[in-house]
C-alpha cells in the first residue's frame, strides 16, 4: 500500500482535485492559485489518506478484475438492476455509472470532488475560501449549493447496501457484491470507517480482516473464504475463526488486529 504506485497515484489525484477545484475561477486563475490549494489540500486533515485509500480501491478493483471480479456490475448490482422495483432499478444503474466513472478516473489518476465525503468535502472548500479569498467567493457558493453526497459513488453504494434488506449478506461476498460494495456493507454492518475496513481487505492485515467479518456476522467458513479471495497469500490460522461478534467488535475498539 506505501508502494510507489499508490503514492504516485494519490499526488495526481490532490494535483487533479486541486484543478477541478480552481476550474470555475477560469483558466489564468487556476495558474495562479494551483501551488498554493494545491499544497493546502496536503495539509488539510484526513484528504490525503482518503485519497491513498481511493487509489488502493482502484488497485484492487483492477486486481480483482484479472481473476474474473466485475468492478462495474457485480452479480448482485447486476440483479437489482432487474429488479421490478424502478426506484431501486434506477439506484442499482445509477452506480454502475458512478463506479464506472471512478475506475475510469482511476486508470487516468483523477478524482472528482463530488466523490468525497461531506466532511472532506467541506474541508476542501473551506481551503478552498481561505486560499483564494474574495476571487473565489463565487465558485465557493456554487461548490457548496451543488454539492449532494447522496449522488456521490459513495453515497450511492450505502444506500444500495442499506437497500438490500433480506439480501445484506450477499454483499459479505466479494466475488457477488463486487469490492466496493462489499468493503461499503462490512462499515455498514460494523460501523468502522470505510477507509479503515478497505485498507484492512486490501493489504496483508487478515487478522483486522478476520475480525471486521467476525463483527459483521459472517460465519466462520465465510470470513476464511473472503480473506483468501482478497488475499490469496495469506493462512489464516484455525483460532482466528473462534471469535464470535461480540468479541470481535470488542477487539477492534481495542484497536486490535494491526
């Protein structure tokens, strides 16, 4: 995860951030201010590890793609998109556009400010405020008026996964959900960060993986079966699959697991 690539993809994505950004102030504004909102949103709490554990989320999808995992339209959106309810129909269509823009923004080292959350958002456009003053008062206002984090990918993805109902547990399954809508129902379900539970699927960290599926329900077969799918090299030992729920959620408030 410290690689590299993911370090490289997450400066041209603060860098492409920082331009859509100064865009509405016109084009010699944005040569002007670029540096200076550029280094600020460095600085700006939380964004850039939100924008590394984005760039690792490309990675894997890509990964994941190789051995046969849609990132796009996993069998489980796939099926609510047939689904004889239009409003959920159109929400399943609906993120599949979103996610289709995310890897495609992915492969070009992009990130699209309607994407963040609320929090990171408000913050971006705050240091937004401060660095351009009353130059960019204007761009600021219109920023915050459009702004809906139910339309970003984000927000589409909770609210599918809050929609499932009798079918949560499928988005417990990578290979059926997809990686983004699984990592999105496991911080649902467990209420730890999303970040935190992708960074925990992604990297070789089984045991905070193992533990997140024990908090999330999942059976011990099940949480061995979605660790080796994400992280084939690992071998989880027997004992990890004794911790029931309860014990699990405790351990991770702990902060146990790595």
């Amino acid at each position: 995860m410290l690689g590299e690539e993911p370090i490289a993809r997450t400066r041209a994505m603060v860098a492409s951030l920082t331009v859509e950004l100064l865009r509405p102030l016109g084009e010699p504004e944005v040569a002007v201010w670029n540096d200076a909102l550029g280094a600020a949103l460095i600085d700006t709490a939380g964004l850039v590890d939100h924008v590394h554990a984005l760039a690792v989320e490309g990675q894997v999808l890509a990964r994941l793609a190789e051995r046969g995992i849609d990132p796009l339209l996993p069998p489980l959106v796939q099926d609510r998109i047939s689904a004889s309810d239009p409003q959920l129909a159109g929400l399943a269509m609906t993120l599949m556009a979103a996610q289709t823009r995310f890897v495609r923004r992915h492969q070009r080292m992009e990130l699209a400010a309607a994407d963040l959350p609320a929090d990171l958002f408000g913050a971006a456009i705050s240091t937004l405020a401060r660095r351009t003053a009353d130059a960019g008062a204007e761009a600021v206002a219109a920023w915050r008026a459009g702004f809906d984090e139910r339309r970003g990918r984000l927000g589409l993805l909770a609210q599918l996964g809050l929609g499932l109902g009798d079918d949560f547990a499928a988005a417990l399954d990578p290979a059926q959900a997809g990686f983004s809508l699984f990592v999105t129902a496991v911080s649902l379900l467990t209420g730890q960060d999303r970040d935190e539970v992708l960074l925990a699927a992604a990297s070789g960290r089984p045991l905070r993986l193992a533990l997140l599926l024990a908090a999330a329900g999942l059976e011990p077969a099940a949480r061995e079966a979605v660790i080796l799918c994400l992280q084939p090299e690992a071998s989880p030992p027997p004992h990890w699959f004794l911790v029931d729920s309860h014990q699990a959620a405790e351990l991770l408030a702990q902060g146990q697991g790595g």
